[in-house]
C-alpha cells in the first residue's frame, strides 16, 4: 500500500504532506534506539513526539511517523519532518487499536 492509499481512508489526521511512499510493513516502538534498527519503508508508530524520533526515523528511511493516542508533534518537529521528507499522522485511538486498525487496511 502506498501512503496516499492510507490517507484516502479517513483515518488519520496528518500534520504536514505525507508523501507516496511505499508501506513496507509496521514497526510499533517509543524507544528512539529501537527504531534505528528496523527496514527502510515501514511505518513507525509511537508516542513520542520530539525531534530525535524524526532524526531516528530519517536514518532508516520511514514511510511515516504515525503518532497514537491523539499525540501532536510541535510546529518544530513538523518543520524538521519536512526537510526530512517525512509525512507525520495522528491516531486518537490507543496503539492497540492503531494496530489493529492497520491490519485491517491491509497494512502488514
């Protein structure tokens, strides 16, 4: 699934353009030395909204940074993400139902 498919279904609200990626897969982690560690094209769920988190997730080259339980990055993680060229959402549900939530779209 590519980016513009997971927006068109109304689920998430994004924060700035997110872009076309290709989804490769998910990776659920609020522990910025995890995320280093994963495949590029995935979609990175968290809590945390600072600026180390869009530097963690620009080395590993994200799909996106979807932010749960109705968390808002600052307008300077947004601009940071920007230059990055990564496209920040927001769930308002749990990461739980984020999860499933995904599944359902297909996102595996």
């Amino acid at each position: 699934m590519r980016m513009s498919e997971l927006v068109k279904q109304g689920v998430f609200k994004t924060f700035n353009e997110p872009g076309d990626k290709e989804i490769k897969g998910v990776y659920i982690s609020d522990m910025v030395s995890d995320i280093i560690g994963i495949g590029p094209g995935n979609l990175l769920v968290t809590l945390q909204t600072h600026k180390n988190l869009i530097a963690a997730a620009n080395l590993v080259d994200v799909a996106a940074v979807v932010f749960s339980r109705g968390k808002t990055p600052t307008d300077d993680v947004v601009a940071l993400a920007n230059k990055a060229g990564i496209g920040l959402l927001g769930f308002d549900g749990d990461t739980w139902t984020l999860a499933k939530k995904l599944y359902e779209l297909g996102v595996r």
